[in-house]
C-alpha cells in the first residue's frame, strides 16, 4: 500500500528549499563557507536532497508512485542522474561565475561536492521509500 497525493513532497521540498537558498545567502555573504570549510559539504548534501525530491515529486508521485515502487533501482538512478545533472551544472556555474578558481575545478572540493550530491540524492531516494511506501 502507498500514500501518495498531489501534496506529497512538497513541505519537505519547499522547507528545504528555504534553508539551501537562504543558507547559502547567508554564508557567502558572512564568509562563513571560507570560515567553516566543511560547511560547503553540508550544503551539497541538502541540495542533493532538495534535487532528488524534486525529481521524485516530478516523475513518481501520484499514480506513478507504483512505477517506483516497482522499479527501484532504475528510480534511484533516474534521481542520482538528475542530481548528477544539476551538480555538475552548478560546478561550471561556480568557475563560470568566478566563484570557484580555475585550479580548484578538477580537485578534491569538485569532487567532494559531487560526492555529496550524490549522498544526497541516496538521501532522497530512502526518504521517498519510507514516505511512500508503508506496509497497509
């Protein structure tokens, strides 16, 4: 048996929504991910969370809940790609911008962040199975 509505997801997409955005805000603006380095890791883990709900809340709420439920692994990889996707395109926003130097976009922090994201999207997946899915 499965819960699934037009509402499913979306306080948690939109709380996390709101601390991913305002966090970041926040510590760019008072230095805080120079301050706390393992800050940035947190936020990559947020976001991938965020990225993954919202591809679950995208293509598998509603009547396509079963096709998840039914396709597990092909979900979650549908959701690490999503993650994958938008990580990534926010690494070349980063050097495009002139936030991250170009010495550090093929190094350890690239690829911790990526790591991270993709923590979170495993993050979301478990959460929408434990959300979803319950035994009736």
């Amino acid at each position: 048996m499965y819960y699934s509505d037009h509402k499913t997801l979306v306080p948690e997409i939109v709380t996390l929504a709101v601390l991913v955005g305002a966090g970041h805000l926040l510590f760019e603006r008072y230095s805080f991910y120079y301050l706390i380095p393992k800050l940035d890791m947190l936020m990559h883990l947020l976001g991938g969370i965020l990225i993954g709900l919202i591809v679950l809340k995208v293509f598998f709420t509603g009547k396509r809940a079963k096709i998840a439920h039914d396709h597990k692994v092909s979900t979650a990889l549908l959701v690490l790609i999503g993650v994958m996707i938008v990580g990534v395109g926010w690494e070349v926003f980063e050097y495009g911008v002139g936030l991250t130097p170009f010495y550090k976009v093929a190094t350890q922090d690239t690829f911790s962040d990526l790591f991270f994201d993709a923590a979170g999207a495993l993050v979301s997946v478990l959460w929408y199975f434990k959300k979803i899915w319950h035994a009736g």
